[in-house]
C-alpha cells in the first residue's frame, strides 16, 4: 500500500441555513433600518473604515472579534470623533465582555448595553434610535450585521 499526503484540498465552507437562505445583507431588518435612517436624512458622506478622515455620517461595526467594554469605549470615541453629523454604532452583543464590576440597575443585557454605548458619547451626540432584540439568540443575522444598532446626531 502506497500513502500519499495531500498538500492543499480546496473546500467550500459550510453555511448556516440562516446564512444561506440570505440572498442579500440588504434583506437583514437591521440593514434595511440603516438604509432607511441614511435616506431619511439625505446621508450621502458616509463611511465605514476605522481610519477614516472626517464624514458627515460615520459608521461603527463591531462584529469580528471579542473586545472589552473598555476596548468597545475606545473604539466608539475613536469613531464618533471624525463624525460631523450623525454616528451609527452597531455591536453585536456576543462579542463584547466586561473585565470590571459595573453597577447594574436593570437585568436586561441589550438596555445596558445601548446605555453604556450610549454614556460613552453623551456629551457629544444624542441618541435618536436604537435597536434591541432580546430574543435574538444569534440567528437573526448578528453575526453578518449586528441587531443592536444605535443612531446619533451630534450636540448642536
């Protein structure tokens, strides 16, 4: 008997049900509410990238590594400072964790979440618009497009 060791095989990645049933990220309800928000206020400057210089609207997804919320905290200011207008945030709540005792006044994970974010930024922005699903177990799509979204308008 002769063995031979493949070197490379080429493989499709699976996918979960939900994932390939999804035609288009657009389809998400979260998407779907962020196109609305962008056309609602005629956005037409907006950007996604962390570096980016300064927009009208900039955009803030955390969706492809796990970051305390002290990282969360960083990251949001970091971004919310370039934006002149409006800053989206969008976290999907399975990748953030808390490395300090924090003082919990409701046991609802989404509420404290979006307060916390939204402490982060409040001598800045307002928060106009939130979405939460408490329900979302992670296949509502969380892991292509976070369900905790989070629109705000900066200070006039």
């Amino acid at each position: 008997m002769t063995l031979k060791f493949i070197q490379w095989m080429p493989f499709t990645t699976c996918k979960h049900p939900f994932l390939a049933a999804l035609k288009d990220k657009n389809s998400l309800p979260q998407c779907q509410q962020l196109n609305a928000f962008i056309e609602k206020h005629h956005i037409t400057d907006i950007n996604f990238q962390p570096d980016c210089t300064h927009h009208d609207m900039i955009g803030l997804v955390v969706n492809e590594q796990y970051c305390s919320l002290s990282e969360l905290a960083a990251f949001i200011i970091a971004a919310s400072d370039r934006a002149q207008r409006f800053f989206y945030l969008a976290v999907n709540k399975f990748f953030v964790y808390s490395t300090e005792d924090l003082t919990v006044t409701t046991s609802d994970y989404d509420a404290r979440l979006i307060k916390y974010c939204q402490d982060v930024v409040n001598d800045s922005f307002i928060l106009l618009d939130y979405t939460a699903r408490p329900d979302d177990n992670g296949l509502l799509g969380n892991f292509i497009h976070p369900v905790t979204t989070m629109f705000f308008k900066r200070n006039d």
